[in-house]
C-alpha cells in the first residue's frame, strides 16, 4: 500500500469537470485507489459520485491511498493531476 499527501491546486478547485478527469485518471491503474480528507472521509477514486460527495477546494490538504501492482504509478498520477502539474 502506497500513501501520499498532496494538496488541491486546481484553479477551479474540485467541481464536476474536474472530478472526472479525476475519476478518468484513477481508473487507468489497476490498483485500488481511494482519497481520504483531513477529517478522515475515505472515498473510492474510481466512484464519481463518491468523489462529487467530498466536495472540497482549492487548498484542502488530503491523502492519496492505491493498493495494487501499480500503486506507486497510481498515487504519483493522481497527485500530479491535482497539484496542477498536469491538467
């Protein structure tokens, strides 16, 4: 199991477009791969309407969580994707 904090840069923070792109993302790698907030709300990456209930913003600190064979690729992706680095 691979973990890794980042923290939402997005311009327009977490919104329905960029959920999906998200999900879209998280659905590349085989592992199993969650995001998990400061107030410990665990949501599947891969579920759009998991990821539209956690409703957070630009600036919110969380944990990315893969497990699986490629789980380190999954987490390193997911935190590119929402630190702004790839859009």
């Amino acid at each position: 199991m691979t973990k890794k904090e980042t923290t939402i840069q997005l311009k327009t923070g977490v919104e329905a477009t960029p959920v999906a792109m998200l999900v879209q993302v998280a659905s590349r790698f085989e592992s199993s791969v969650y995001i998990e907030t400061e107030d410990n709300k665990k949501v599947n990456a891969k579920s759009i309407m998991g990821m539209m209930g956690l409703n957070f913003e630009k600036g919110v600190a969380l944990t990315i969580i893969a497990d699986g064979a490629d789980e380190e690729e999954a987490c390193e992706a997911i935190d590119n994707y929402l630190s702004g680095k790839v859009e």
